[in-house]
C-alpha cells in the first residue's frame, strides 16, 4: 500500500521545506509527499477557517485526482505548527476524506476569550514589525524565541513583497487569536493521529500530550533533542517515528470502519 502524504508548511515556510523529506521511504515505493505553498496560494485567498479548510481539502482531492494510481492508497495529513492548525481544521471539516494525520507542534485552539485578545494583540505587534521592519533583524528575533530552543533554523526565507505579504497575513488572518477552540472536533474524529513534538519544545510536548488524550485513536511521540524544528533538525528520527506510526493505520483504520457500521 502507499501512503500520500500531503503536508503544510508552517509560518513563514514554504512547500520545499518537505522537498527531501522521507526520502528513503520515496525510494522504495513506500511514500509520495505532497506538498503546496498554501500560504501565498489559499491564505491569502480565504476569508475564514472554514473556507481555507475546504480549499486544503480540495487541494488534496484534485492531487489525488491528478496522480497515477496504482492499488491501494492511503491519505494522511501532515501539518507543522501553524499548518498543524489548518491541518486539524480540514480533518474536522471532511474526515471521510483521511486515513489519519500527523500534527507537529499545532495549537488546538485557547479556551478564553482573554486569551485569545491578547494573541491578536501579540500577533498584530508581529504583522506590524514584518510590514515594515527590517526583514533580517526581524526574521532574527522570530528565530530567537524561547519556543525553538536556540535551534539553528535551516530553513532560509528570503525577503520579498510577496513574502512580507504572506507572513502579516498568517500573522494577521491566522492568527492563533483568531481560531476557535478544536478539541470538541479532534474528541469526535473517528480517525488516527499522531501528536508530535520536540523533547526540548517543552509548550508543545505538554500541549501534544494532551491532544492525545483527547481520544483513544491518538498517539503521542516525541523528539529527542529537538527543539520546534522536529521535522528538520531531527529529520532521520522524526522519519522514523512517523514510519512506524504509519505501520499501525491500517488496523486504526479499519476499526474506524468498523466502529461506523450501523448496530
């Protein structure tokens, strides 16, 4: 059986960030990656949570549509930090469309109405800063937040108007402040996922932790010496991890259908 998987990026990233992902297991068959810059492509474009979520499910249909089919295939989601937001939105909004998901560091949502007026107000300081600042100090102090650890980016972001564009919307629009609280969603979804983060990630590891509570289909696995950057600066292991998790859908998968015939 293959598995596609159709990933999305986080802010300020890009569709080449998975460009060599899972590279041994596209070697032997095993995996087709997907990938869109749904940021530029369908953020900018969308007015709601809904809407962007109906655009990455589309997205993903058409893809499959489109590719050479050969036996059984198996669709997982795979969504890092604020694509792990989106990720969660589509897996609410058509989970008949999914074999499972894999959420990196993604924030189901804040409980109070506080919360999230402060995270507008936050996330508007940022938007405010990559409007106008300078791109480098900037993209600098994102970089030097307690949530990634110190770790080395990888990943460079050049400047561009479409860039700064792109980065004041997902600041903007997407905002975590923005974003109703997903955990009714996620404890009704009659599908697997895995909840990952890094070990040095500390928010997240709480916070994956406890997404995988929220329903007995879940699974936890985390990182060792990783920071929010799992999937780069840990590729090798954060490509096992998943592998292995992906062994186990098929039997999760079944169940689901099992669980939905009528009684």
């Amino acid at each position: 059986m293959t598995t596609d998987l159709f990933c999305l990026h986080g802010f300020l990233g890009a569709a080449a960030d998975w460009k060599q992902s899972f590279a041994a297991a596209r070697a032997d068959g095993q995996v087709e990656v997907q990938a869109v810059d749904w940021l530029a492509e369908f953020g900018t474009a969308s007015a709601t949570w809904d809407a962007l979520a109906a655009r990455v499910n589309s997205w993903a249909r058409e893809a499959k549509t489109s590719a050479p089919q050969h036996g059984a295939r198996r669709p997982i989601l795979v969504g890092y930090s604020l694509g792990g937001r989106v990720a969660m939105h589509a897996l609410i909004a058509a989970p008949e469309q999914w074999s499972g998901a894999v959420i990196i560091s993604a924030n189901p949502g804040l409980a109070s109405r506080d919360e999230r007026d402060r995270r507008r107000e936050h996330d508007a300081e940022w938007a405010a800063r990559f409007r106008r600042d300078e791109w480098r100090r900037t993209i600098a102090d994102w970089n030097a937040q307690p949530v990634f650890a110190g770790e080395d980016p990888q990943l460079s972001r050049e400047e561009s108007d479409d860039a700064r564009a792109a980065a004041v919307v997902g600041l903007e629009r997407w905002s975590l402040g923005t974003q109703r609280d997903l955990r009714p969603g996620l404890r009704a979804l009659g599908l697997p996922v895995l909840w990952l983060a890094g070990e040095r990630d500390t928010k997240y590891v709480a916070l994956m932790r406890e997404c995988a509570g929220l329903n007995p289909r879940f699974a936890y696995a985390e990182v060792p010496g990783a920071g929010h950057r799992a999937p780069w600066t840990r590729a090798p292991y954060f490509e096992k991890v998943v592998r292995d998790w992906m062994d186990t859908v098929p039997a999760l998968a079944s169940q689901q259908h099992e669980d939905a015939q009528p009684t």
